[in-house]
C-alpha cells in the first residue's frame, strides 16, 4: 500500500517553500506543478470512487474512466488560471506544462514506491512514456486554447473539443499500454512521437510569430 | 476475428488515410497563416475524428467483437460534431431563428437519441452525446434555408423521408416475421437513396452546409445499422470527408472571415 498523501506532503513542502524565494515565471511554474501532484491525487480519489460505483474492473476503469477523469481534472486548474489571471495563451503553456510536469512524477512516484524501482529500463520506459505523455496532453490542450484563442474562438465548443481530444489520446495510449507485446510498444511510442511533431508545429509557430514581428518593426522603422 | 470485423478494420484505415490527407494541407495552410477559422476548426474537428478512428483501430484489433462497456471514442466524436458546428455557426449568413427549425433539429435527433437508447440501452451516453448533434442539425437546416441551397420542395420532401425513416424504426420495435423484414428492408433503402441525392447534391454544388449535411446523415445512417450496410454507411462518410474539405477551401476562397 502508497500513503500518496503522504508522498505528496514529503515532495510538495520543498517546493511549496521554495515559492517563497523565487521569481515570478519560476514561481508560478513551481506552483503549476505543485497543483499537477494535487490534481493527481484527486483524480486517483475520483477514480477510484468510480471503480467501485460503477462495478468496472479496475483494468476497465483505468482503460476507459482514468482518462476522462485525469484530463478534466487537469483541464480545470488550466481554466481557472485562463479566466481567473486573464492570463494571455502564450502564459497559459508554462501553466500547463508544470501542471503536466507535476501530475507525471506524481503518479511515477507512486508507481515506483508500490512496484520497485530495480528494474533500471522498466523505470527508463515508464518516465518517458507515462511521464511524456501527460506532457504531451497538457502541451497541446495549451496550443489548442491558443489557437481558438487567437482566432477568437474561446467557446464551449472550442474548449470541449480541446478537452477531448486530449481525453481519447490519453485513452488510447491507456488502451494499447493494456496489452502486452507489440500495442504496448506502440502506447509506450506514441507519447514521445507526439511530443517530437508538436515541437515541430510549436516550432513553425514561434517562427513565423517572429518573422511576422520583424516585418512589423521594419515597415515601423521604415516609416 | 471475425471476417466482418476484418472488413470494418479496413475501411477505417482508408477513413484515416482520408483524414490524414485533409488535415496535412490544413495545418500547413494554418502554419503560413493562410487558413480561415472555418478551417483551423474543420482541422481540429478531423484531428478528433482521426483520433476517434485510431481508438477504434485500437480497439477492435486488441479486443476484438467486444463492446466497450465505455466508448471514450465518443468523446472525440462529439468534439468533432461541436467544432464543425462552431464552423458552421461563423459561416451563418441569417441569425434569424425560426422556430419550426429548432423543434425540427430537436424532434429529429431526440427521436434518433431515442433510437440509440432502445438498441444500445446506454441512456446517458447516448442522451449526452447526441445533444450536440440537434445544434448540428439546426444550423445545417438554418444555413440551408437562408442560402437557398435546396428548392423549398426538395427540403420538404428530405424532412418526410427523414421522419418516415424513424416513424419505421420504431415500427420494427412492434413487427416480426416478414413484416419486420420488409421495413427493414425499406429503411434500408430509403436511407441510401436519402444519402445519394444528398451526396450528389454535394457534389454538384459543394457548399459547407450540404455537405456536413451528408457527412452527418452518413453519421446518422452508421448508427443505424450492423453488419454489411454500417460499412457501406461508413464507406460514404469517408467520401464525405474530401467533400466538406473541398466545401472548406470554397468557404475560404469566397469570403472574408479570417
């Protein structure tokens, strides 16, 4: 058995203190992430309230229910910095990368205390699968909130379809993970590819902001 | 695995192939910040879809002939459905709500939901999933309207159709033998030729709103059958796909929204 809530107050008090001493992106980052391991906690509660009301097996809960509980809950305290701060989308990314950051090495944490941490490649396998994973999530439900944002789409509609496409990409690698043998190289595969093609789009984005701004300054330094 | 299953299996890597086709173009259209919002949402809408799709792939070929006791490809789909219809919305021409149009859409689907209910008996799933599909329908009937896009007649003859398909699969809730057999075989029928004059509607004039119209009515029809004719179903929402991305760069080449 995990004391997860005690894990959480031996790994969260550091960090929590370190707030104090640090700048305003570092801080808020620390924070971000301090409210990822909460959220993982919460989520493990919610999860586990559903496995025994709904009567699935714990695979299936964690196959089909984890998913959407995991990524809403990530999703909200996202939301809450959104509409709370008015923060611009280019903050909300540190936001939910330290959201994204906090919720994987919790749940790594937990995982290792209760299965051992002998097996160097297992732990190697499972911080950049899992770990990537939830990265990967995060990164692009900030993109997406950034692109509806910059084309004035911030509706229902929009954050849902966010929300959701985060939610079956988590079920989907929880599902392939499930089964041994070739599906479970794949899940284990997919985070890490992902996070390779969204730098590639972030990437392309960034660089054409950039060339867009200088082409602003020219025809300002030219007037 | 059986042969049928191989059969579905096929045809959703050809849908992925299709929507992967549409999305390329599309993100590299919204990468040089030439794309519309229709389309960032219509890439966004198919990125769901896809996703969708793989969950399935995944799905039928680890587990194969089971159902899922949770379908959380759903979620993608209602995405998809919600994102297309944000689209929709923008490319609205007339905000005039008429009211037969909302009972329309609401009638129509809540019949389908209900459907849905009967033949799964999911009521929540089905109840909470097949919400976004009366918006959908509502603004595919408002924007149809107001474009002129199908004479008046034609309009009132697809609503018939429409609502003699569902008044018959209620029907074959109370009929067995050969009865039963004979509606199922007219609903059979009436839904694929609803779904060709649609798609060569599409075809002929590929505007936005028609062709989400047959990309829903073969949505539609996917859940209204098993077996051989979901797969043919499934076969015309795939070429539906090429169809509304066609409909979406039109969309973007002839007006202003950016």
């Amino acid at each position: 058995m995990v004391y997860a809530e005690n894990v959480l107050i031996c790994i969260a008090v550091p960090l929590a203190i370190s707030l104090l001493f640090t700048k305003r992106s570092t801080s808020r980052f620390i924070a971000s992430f301090l409210v990822g391991m909460i959220v993982c906690l919460l989520s493990a509660y919610i999860s586990g309230y559903f496995t025994l009301s709904s009567g699935y097996s714990a695979e299936d809960t964690s196959i089909f229910l984890s998913p959407i509980v995991e990524e809403l809950m990530k999703f909200l305290p996202v939301l809450f910095v959104y509409f709370v701060f008015e923060s611009n989308p280019q903050e909300i990314q540190p936001n939910a990368i330290g959201i994204g950051a906090g919720f994987a090495t919790f749940e790594n944490c937990c995982f290792i205390l209760s299965s051992g941490a002998q097996n160097l490649a297992y732990v190697l396998v499972r911080g950049s699968a899992v770990g990537v994973m939830h990265l990967v999530t995060m990164v692009a439900l900030a993109m997406g909130l950034r692109l509806i944002k910059n084309y004035h789409l911030f509706s229902l509609a929009g954050l849902l379809g966010v929300l959701s496409l985060s939610m079956t990409f988590h079920g989907l690698y929880n599902l392939l993970v499930s089964e041994p043998g070739i599906p479970t190289y794949i899940g284990y595969a997919l985070p890490m590819v992902c996070a390779v093609v969204l730098y590639l789009i972030y990437h392309e984005i960034n660089q054409q902001d950039e060339e867009e701004k200088e082409n602003k300054n020219f025809v300002k330094t030219g007037e | 695995m059986s042969l049928l299953t191989i059969f579905e299996f096929m045809l959703t890597i050809m849908q992925v192939v299709f929507i992967v086709a549409v999305i390329i173009p599309t993100v590299n259209a919204m990468i040089l910040k030439k794309s519309s919002i229709i389309s960032v949402l219509f890439c966004l809408a198919m990125v769901s879809y896809l996703l969708s799709d793989l969950y399935w792939l995944a799905y039928d070929s680890l587990r194969p002939d089971t159902r899922m006791p949770f379908a959380a490809n759903e979620f993608a789909e209602c995405a998809m459905i919600l994102l297309l219809a944000t689209g929709l919305e923008k490319a609205l021409p007339d905000k005039k709500k008429i009211s037969w149009e909302i009972l329309f859409a609401t009638c129509y689907i809540g019949a389908n939901i209900a459907l849905w209910i009967l033949w799964s008996g999911e009521w929540m799933q089905d109840t909470v999933f097949g919400l976004p599909y009366i918006y959908f329908l509502w603004l595919l009937v408002r924007g149809i309207r107001s474009r002129n896009l199908l004479p008046v007649k034609e309009r009132a003859v697809l609503i018939i159709l429409a609502a003699v398909i569902v008044v018959l699969h209620f029907m074959c809730f109370w009929t067995d033998g050969m009865f039963y057999e004979t509606i199922n075989l007219s609903i059979t029928l009436l839904i694929f030729f609803v779904s060709t004059w649609i798609g060569l509607r599409s075809i002929q004039n590929s505007d936005i709103f028609l062709t989400y119209l047959f990309f829903l009515w073969t949505m539609l029809a996917m859940f209204s059958f098993s077996d051989i004719f979901y797969n043919m179903a499934m076969l015309a929402n795939t070429l539906a796909i090429p169809l509304m991305y066609k409909s979406v760069r039109k969309e973007r080449a002839s007006d202003g929204i950016r």
